[in-house]
C-alpha cells in the first residue's frame, strides 16, 4: 500500500497502483525543434543546465531537479521517430517555470527577451495572485514564468 500523496517525497517514485496495475509516472517531455542551437539556448536562458557542445546532435536531453527528464529532438528525427511526424509549429503544450520572486519573473523575462527571443506577454501581476508573463520558444511553444506575489 502506497503512502498519502501529502507525505510522499516528489523526488522518489513510488508507483501507484490503479486496479492491481502500476500507474505509469511522466519521465521526460519532448520537444521537436526546427533550430536545435536556439532552443538550447532559450532554455539555458531559463536556468537549465543543459550540455554543451551537443548543438550539432539530433537528440538531447538533460534532467531537471526533481527527476523529470526534457529532450529535444530536431525535425529530421522527428521523420524517423514517427511515421507522419511534422515540424514543430508550436504543439499547444505550455510549460510553466517557478522564479523565486517577482522580480526574478521580470529579470528572466527581460533577459529572455533582450537575447531576441519572443516575448508573448509581459510580466504582470495576475488577479490569481502571481507575477505572470508568457514567453514563445523558438518552436512557438509556451513558456510562462510565474511567482506567488506574496
């Protein structure tokens, strides 16, 4: 029997089980990129330590710190990898990256956007109770930055 949801670790996997089978635990997201080298470099941007030197690779992944594992793949992989696979064009999946405080929200966002990537909306301070803004990856995908006001 598995531990209370509230007491479990985030950093340890503990399979659930969901009619005497396990529950399978999201393990990577994928990005299918047209320009590998600008990706990578939009998300070092946002603080994640990404390998250098591998802007030439077709595949690259780097793990996060709470275990979950970001991969690009570049869209000649994307053919190989999956009959009827098509370039990226902005798939409507959003990730969400947590600053430590509003003003990282406006640094990050400032940083982001001074380096000629796509600022979709400027920070501001949501009616939900965050400092909000929404950037586009080089792929069209979005990218919020958020931080609790208070």
């Amino acid at each position: 029997m598995s531990r209370s949801s509230e007491h479990r670790d985030p950093h340890q996997f503990e399979p659930t089980y969901r009619a005497g089978m396990p529950s399978p635990r999201l393990d990577a997201l994928g990005i299918f990129t047209t320009d590998l080298t600008r990706s990578l470099a939009f998300y070092r941007l946002l603080g994640l330590d990404i390998p250098t030197g591998v802007e030439s690779e077709r595949h690259v992944e780097c793990t996060l710190a709470n275990g979950l594992r970001l991969m690009w793949d570049t869209d000649p992989d994307a053919a190989t990898n999956a009959p009827g696979a098509t370039p990226a064009t902005g798939s409507g999946i959003a990730m969400a990256f947590l600053c430590a405080s509003p003003a990282e929200v406006d640094t990050t966002y400032a940083a982001v956007t001074s380096e000629g990537f796509t600022g979709h909306l400027a920070p501001w301070d949501a009616f939900w109770g965050q400092r909000y803004a929404t950037l586009h990856d080089p792929d069209g995908n979005t990218v919020d930055l958020f931080a609790p006001l208070t």
